[in-house]
C-alpha cells in the first residue's frame, strides 16, 4: 500500500509542476508576441481553450527571449517524460491494470 502512496504523491507533484511550468510558458511566450492560436498549437490544444484558461494571467513586461521560451518547453517535456514513468500515472492504450 506504500509504494502506492508514494507513487500517488510523485505523480501529484508532478502534475503541479507542469501545470506550474505551462502557466510560466503561456505567459512568457503571450508576452513575447506569440498569439493565443500559436500556443495552443504549440501545447496540442484549440486556442478556445489556451484563451479560456490563461485570459486571466496578469500581464508582464516582455522580459524573455525565444531561447527561454524553448528552455522551459524542453524542461516541461522532460517533466511530462517523469510524470509518464509514474506507474498508474496515465491510462495509456495497451496498458494493463496492476493490481496494488
């Protein structure tokens, strides 16, 4: 029962942390001129729902450049990876229930 505990808990934290870093990522890439409907491309989403979530971000003072824009993409990709690897994390086609 621990070890589904623990995996519960990794796999809340890493949710937070993309959810965290793609809040940081629409803000800075909106702020750097890029529209909503090249976001939600960018993160496989309708710019409806890119503009729905993050209308209400506050706005900042362009301050970023395309490198950190890319940085931080690769650094919420590599925690989606993380987050994949989280038994249970995600129902993915193939996969086999385990029981705890």
């Amino acid at each position: 029962m621990r070890a589904t505990t623990d995996g519960s808990s990794r796999c809340d934290d890493c949710e937070k942390r993309l959810s965290f870093l793609e809040r940081r990522l629409v803000r800075d890439a909106h702020a750097n001129g890029l529209t909503w409907g090249q976001i939600a491309r960018s993160l496989g989403v309708s710019r409806q729902a890119i503009h729905q979530r993050y209308r209400n971000l506050p706005d900042i003072e362009p301050e970023t450049q395309r490198q950190q824009w890319e940085r931080r993409r690769r650094e919420m990709d590599e925690l989606f990876e993380q987050w994949m690897t989280v038994p249970g994390a995600v129902d993915r086609p193939g996969d086999q229930a385990v029981d705890p």
